[in-house]
C-alpha cells in the first residue's frame, strides 16, 4: 500500500514538474524588471502600479509590512539602493501565478549611512485581470559563512 502512495506522488510531482519549469512569460519578465528598476530608483508609480493592493512583506527581521510601508521605505529621503544582480534565481511559474527570487546583495544609503547586506528573496506572483503584480515578499538572511 505505501508503495503505492509513494508511486502516486512522485507521478503527482513529475506531473507538475513541466508547469513549474516554464519559461517566463513576456510579459512578467517585463514587470519583474521594471520592480527591479523602480525598487533602484526609488519610482513610487512604478511602484504603485507594480505592487497589488493586497501586497504583504516580510522582512528579513521576520516584521510584517504592506505595499504602503514598502514605497514608504524606498521613497524615503536618503534613502537610495544600488543597482543589484539576481543570483541563483528561483523562477517558478504557473497559469497565472509564479514565484520569482534568488540571492541579491544590496547596496546603498539608508538615512544617510551606507548599507550592505545579502538576503535570499522569494516574490509572488498573480495576473490580476491581464497584469502581473507582486502580491508577496519573504526575505531571509543566509547563514553566516
């Protein structure tokens, strides 16, 4: 019998397997970039536009915050991120959802101090009528090396 059940997961887990290593779409590489980009420049309508209204972050302090606290924070006066690179990206993408994260390693001036840090990030994904915004962020911080 477990056997069985084992069978009937794993044909369950390849099954899914194709739908999770989907190309991006077009257009969602399109808004994940342009959030890159407005994150970098601080651009609250970009921002605005590229976050749902329903969006949650949890920040890498494990504190729970919403689209306003996130344009707040990357809007703010001497506040200015560098320009970053995604590394192992994650890209997991279904009909109308995905998850979009890896590793980046910020820089930048946060209140006039400059700032460095490495975090692991996971964005979630929805088309809401034809759009892609973020709905969700989780932020870790890697293990010290």
């Amino acid at each position: 019998m477990s056997i069985k059940l084992t069978m009937l997961a794993v044909a369950a887990l390849l099954a899914a397997t194709p739908a999770l290593a989907t190309k991006l779409p077009a257009d969602l590489a399109k808004a994940a970039a342009d959030y890159d980009q407005a994150q970098i420049d601080g651009n609250r309508a970009e921002l605005e536009r590229l976050l749902a209204d329903d969006y949650v972050l949890v920040n890498s302090h494990a504190e729970v915050s919403d689209k306003a606290g996130l344009i707040h924070d990357n809007t703010a006066p001497g506040f200015k991120l560098d320009p970053y690179v995604v590394r192992e990206p994650v890209e997991r993408v279904w009909a109308n959802g995905a998850v979009l994260g890896g590793i980046v390693s910020v820089s930048g001036v946060d209140g006039g101090k400059p700032f460095k840090a490495t975090f692991r990030f996971a964005d979630v994904w929805a088309r809401r009528k034809g759009v892609w915004q973020v709905i969700y962020t989780e932020v870790t911080r890697p293990p010290a090396s």
